[in-house]
C-alpha cells in the first residue's frame, strides 16, 4: 500500500530520537490515513516485514504510530481479533532471536563444528544485534495491539513465546534484550495473557515450553545419563549419538545458535512453576538443565547450573532418590569444580565454581532431607559434603593457589560448606605437617641452653 510505503520510509529519518518516539510520533502522523482496518494494516505489515531485515526497524515504527492512532480504525478492534493475532505474529516473527530457513546462510554447514563455523558465528551475532535493535519497537507495538482490543485478542504460542524470550533479566549473550523497559513491558504482556484461568500458566509450561517448544530443540543434545523418560540411564551407550553428528554444531544444538529463546524459556519455566508443578513434570525439565550445565560455555554452563540450584530446591527429595537422579545431578555438577586455571581463564573460573558448589550444597541439604532404610539422611548429606572438600576445595586450591580471585571463591566456598557441616567439618580443619616440615620448625625454634 503506498500509504505505509511513504509512512515507512519517513519513519526512517525518525529512529534516531534519543529520548522518545513522542516526537516520532508527532513526525510522522501526518502519514497515517484518516480511516483505516487492522487488516489493512496487516497486510502491509506483512508485505514490508517479510521483504528485508534492512527496513524492519522503520516498518515496525509505522506500525506503531499506526497502532497510536486506533481513533482513525474504520472498524470496532472487536471485530477484527483474527487480525490483530495475525498482526502480532507477524510483528513477533520480526523481533524473535530465530534464524528461519529463509534466513539461513549456513543450509550446507550444519555438519561443521560450530568452532569452525565463521558464518555461523556471524548470523548468531547478527541476530542478536538485529534483535536487540528491533525488540524495543516491536514489544511496545504488540502492548499496543493489547490495549486497543481491551486485552481480548490472545496470541498463539509462537508470539507467547518471542515475548516470553524479552522478560529475561539475566545479563549475558542470551538475553536479547538489554533494555529494562522492554523487559516490563515484555513480563506485563505475558502476565495479561496467561492470566484467563488458573490453570493456564501451568498448561503453557508443560504443555507448550516443555513439551512443544523445548522438547524437540534439545532432542539431539540430551545427554546419555538420562533415559527418554527423565530417569538415570542404568546402561550408558559408548557412542554418544546414534549419529555421527558433530557434537556442536547448529544441528545438534539449534538452542544455542539458531533459536535464541530456548534459554529464556527454561528460565521461565523454572522460575515460574511451584513445587507441585516440578514433582509432577520433573521428566520434562532434566535434559534440558543437565545439556545446559554440560556445555562448552561459561554463560551457558553457569546458567545452567543456577537453574539446577533452582529447580533442585523445588524438587522433592523423595523424587530425587527413587529416580536416581541424585547422582545423576552430583556427576553433572562435579566436572565444573575442575575448570581452573590455567586451563581455564581466571574470569570463567570466577563465574562457574559458586555456581556449581551451590548445587552441590543443595544436593547435599537433599540427601539429608529424605528418609532412608537406614534413618536420617544427615551420614549421606555429609558425606557429600566431605567429598566436596577433598574433591573440591583442597584440589582447587592445590591447582590453583597462586590466583588470587580463585583462591578468594575457595575461602568463600569452604566457610559456607564447614557451616553447613557444623561439628562434622573440624577435620578438614587439621593442619597436617610433613616430616620435613616439622623438622624445620625445630630447627628454627629458639632454644634454650641447659645449664
């Protein structure tokens, strides 16, 4: 339509605006017509979204104004609740962190490592940006969809989902917002929607997050500890895979590279459930947490862990021993405690040990809770916890001492532990000295001549 051809392109020269789109707004009102339908608007949208990523920004802007004006509507936004969904997917297609098949520069190198992969590193950094540069526009115009319908138009499970994606408040490389306002008004526009009946939110976490959405993103990811069902693996394959994929590449790990929204919502969906929501889906959750805390990068593997700390507290203990995911969880958490220096970098060391000792802690507290054959849990929970110490601790400090910050992350470690273990921990606090040691203390104590 050449109407919202020319308001797209005086849109342009207004993306600029410091403060506001106030002044955005004013700018380019004299574009928008006097009497216009949604659909109308849809279709336009849908024309100039879908055409190129270049102008995606500019079209979004004229959506919005367009949206700011719902006086100049031909028809009752009532009317038009097919529209205005299908405007909200189109607009939630423009701003989601996903690389589609339309986009994708890498159809022939899904086989290749993504270590080696420069083009896939390079669209994962361009969505990212392009994203973060559209999200503002694009979340504040689906608010806009909302409060001209009244609240009444639901959107359908991808747009829930993009806008899922914006309410993360984490601040690292899977946040594709950076704005705290977007992110507001992202979580506000979530609440509304999920909020028809009680059981809605706990339906949209099970059935479409879990099951869905994340189910099948981390279907060649899921590690062999675990059997389909979410239990431990009594039999562990020698082969990783039944396949000869590469085990990190935009195939096997489309969570990671091609769809940035997965991590926010297993976030989201570990946040938001209650403990009666985690004991009766815990299978759902477990290959996604123990894939995230096992992989290659520091963001990622610390999210991961957090989230196991997270949903571990949430998970009664009971569950957790009957299942054997006990020692499913402990052999996930106990590699990270081995990721010193030098091999590892002093700023990732900083960042994963806490993580990963605060799940161990809380598989401790775990094991102590639950009821045993034999009594209380209390011997398994210090055993653990003794086990963290040597294992942990001491061997961390043995490879690591002349590094100051990691040396600090150990003294914080070892004080919470040692409270944690009240009386049990004073042997840890023995000071054991070698021959050769003792032998020089004697040597320099001053001595005293017998008459």
């Amino acid at each position: 339509m050449k109407w919202f051809e020319a308001l797209s392109t005086s849109a342009a020269s207004c993306l600029d605006y410091p403060n506001s789109t106030t002044e955005a707004y004013n700018q380019l009102s004299q574009h928008v017509p006097q009497s216009f339908t949604i659909e109308e608007l849809r279709h336009a949208a849908e024309g100039f979204l879908a055409r190129n990523e270049s102008i995606a920004a500019e079209s979004l802007l004229a959506v919005l104004t367009c949206l700011r004006y719902p006086q100049r509507l031909a028809n009752l936004p009532s009317s038009e609740l097919s529209s205005l969904q299908r405007l909200a997917r189109i607009i939630a297609d423009a701003i989601a962190p996903v690389i589609t098949k339309s986009q994708d520069a890498i159809d022939d190198d899904d086989d290749i490592p993504a270590v080696f992969n420069d083009e896939l590193k390079q669209a994962r950094e361009q969505l990212v940006n392009c994203s973060r540069t559209l999200s503002n526009l694009g979340i504040e115009a689906l608010d806009e969809l909302l409060a001209i319908s009244d609240n009444e138009v639901k959107f359908d499970e991808e747009t829930l989902i993009t806008i899922l994606a914006f309410t993360d408040q984490e601040k690292d490389d899977w946040n594709p917002s950076e704005n705290p306002e977007t992110t507001a008004r992202a979580t506000r526009i979530l609440e509304q929607q999920l909020q028809s009946n009680s059981g809605a939110k706990d339906s949209f976490i099970t059935e479409i997050i879990l099951q869905r959405y994340l189910r099948p993103l981390f279907s060649r990811s899921k590690p062999t500890s675990i059997t389909s069902s979410g239990r431990k693996a009594e039999y562990i394959d020698s082969i990783r895979r039944g396949e000869n994929i590469p085990d990190d590449t935009s195939l096997t790990k489309p969570w990671k590279y091609t769809d940035l929204r997965a991590v926010p919502a297993i976030s989201w969906a570990v946040a938001q459930a209650d403990k009666s929501l985690i004991a009766q889906h815990w299978p759902l959750y477990t290959p996604v947490l123990l894939t995230l805390a096992d992989d290659n990068s520091t963001p990622l593997r610390r999210r991961g862990l957090l989230l196991m700390t997270d949903f571990l507290s949430k998970l009664p203990s009971k569950i957790l021993r009957s299942t054997g995911l006990a020692s499913v969880f402990e052999d996930a958490a106990f590699p990270t405690l081995a990721f010193l220096p030098s091999l590892t970098p002093d700023d990732a060391s900083v960042q994963l040990l806490p993580a990963a000792y605060e799940v161990l802690r809380t598989l401790a507290r775990k094991r102590a809770e639950a009821e045993t054959e034999l009594g209380s849990g209390e011997k398994e929970k210090m055993a653990l916890l003794d086990k963290v110490m040597r294992e942990g601790v001491f061997m961390g400090y043995f490879h690591a001492k002349e590094h100051v910050r990691v040396v600090e992350v150990l003294c914080r470690e070892t004080q919470i532990i040692l409270g944690e273990m009240g009386v049990h921990g004073v042997k840890h606090l023995k000071v054991r000295k070698s021959p050769e040691r003792r032998m020089v203390e004697s040597l320099d104590r001053p001595r005293v001549n017998s008459l």
